[in-house]
C-alpha cells in the first residue's frame, strides 16, 4: 500500500467546516483513498472512500486533487462528537490484507 | 453500513487465566476477520488475519500459542488470551470484511482487557 502523510493535529471550531489533509504521492493507478476515524476508545469507523472523482456521503464529502497525489476529507458542520483521530490509507479495492494504519491526525473540536 | 459485535467490551482478570473475546458480523458473512492490539497513545497494530475454516495468519512477533483464534463460521471469529499476564492488558480490536461491502473492512467496538 502506498505511504500517506498527514498532519498529527487539528483544531476546529465547531459548526465550521474541518478540512483533513493527506499526501499520498506515491498513489498507484489501482489503489484508493480511504478515510476511517476513532473515537477514544472505541473501534474505528468507516467514513468514505474514492479513487478519483470527489465523493460524499451523509458523514463527509472527499476531494481528490487530479494528479491524485494528495486528499482532503472534509466534515461540513464539525460538531463536538467530531473529535477524534482521522486516517488516511490508500489501497487496493479488492484487497484482501488488513488496513495498515499510521498516526493519523487527531481532530480537536472546540466549542 | 455493516455492524460488527464485539463481546466483552471490557475485562479484568487474574494473571495465568485465560480471556475469550467474540467477534460477530451481525448483517454479512465476512470472508476474513482482523485481530489488532491497541497500547495508549498508539495507533492500531495488525495482530493476525483470520479466514474462515482456516488457520490464522500472525504477524511478526505475536505467539500463535498465546493468542489462539478461532473461526468456526462466516460470523464469528474468537481471541483467546492464554495465561494472560500484566503487559498483556491492551484493547483488543477485531474487524470484518466482505465482498457484499466493497472490502470495506468494519470494525467491533473493541475490548479492554486488564490483566491484574
């Protein structure tokens, strides 16, 4: 799986628009973007995923840069329950291995 | 989306017993099971790779003969904890694929295990 990089921490305000960065320029042609999140201490949670056209969902929209090299997650209306700490991995989509995850980046939501 | 039941989300128990956690996809057969382990403050680490009726797949460095799974069907898998001792205390996290979900892997709510 292709390295991503993102930044440890984050801070937002809540009711404002948290935008997570991710560097992926490794990319490879078949491999997707996908974004989970935990919050302490529980199990991690699936949001959304994309190879190259902009996705959303009902959690988060995901917008792919055209040379697909990097990503940012986007949470619209960023409320308390937000905080936590988003990971960026890239893979295949039939793959069969586990999820490798890094550091993530740790949201912070702040009243 | 999917809902993957873990079971107990939290356990104490005396060091050299053993501890038995679950894991259910409740709404899909999954065709492979993940086991990690999570210390405080660290991100997750892959402890092995479960098919059903199949032996487990380990990572480097984590004792088979310790931490015994089980995947008797397409909805559970179990960990068993041998001999637990002290360092042994972590959250144990399992998760659950499928090819009716894209391969999105969906994970259980975790347990906490502490060894006294």
């Amino acid at each position: 799986d292709a390295k991503t990089t993102q930044p440890p921490s984050m801070d937002c305000a809540e009711g404002r628009a948290a935008n997570l960065p991710c560097n992926h320029s490794t990319i490879s042609g078949n491999e997707y973007v996908y974004w989970y999140r935990q919050i302490h201490s529980q199990g991690p949670q699936y949001i959304i995923h994309g190879l190259k056209n902009n996705e959303t969902n009902e959690m988060a929209s995901l917008i792919i840069t055209e040379d697909r090299k990097s990503s940012t997650l986007i949470l619209p209306h960023a409320t308390l329950r937000d905080t936590a700490v988003y990971y960026c991995i890239v893979r295949p989509l039939n793959s069969g291995y586990a999820l490798n995850f890094g550091k993530g980046t740790s949201l912070l939501v702040t009243p | 989306g999917a809902v993957v039941s873990q079971h107990p989300s939290w356990v104490i128990c005396k060091s050299g017993t053993s501890v038995k956690i679950e894991c259910r996809s409740l709404d899909f057969q999954a065709t492979t099971m993940f086991w990690y382990r999570q210390f405080p403050k660290q991100s997750l680490m892959l402890m092995a790779t479960s098919n059903e009726g199949s032996k487990a797949t380990y990572e480097q460095g984590v004792e088979k003969d310790k931490f015994l799974i089980n995947h008797a069907s397409l909805t559970l898998s179990t960990l068993t904890v041998t001999s637990a001792h002290p360092e042994d205390s972590s959250f144990y996290i399992c998760s659950a694929r499928s090819d009716r979900y894209k391969n999105i892997q969906y994970f259980g709510a975790g347990t906490r295990l502490s060894v006294l």
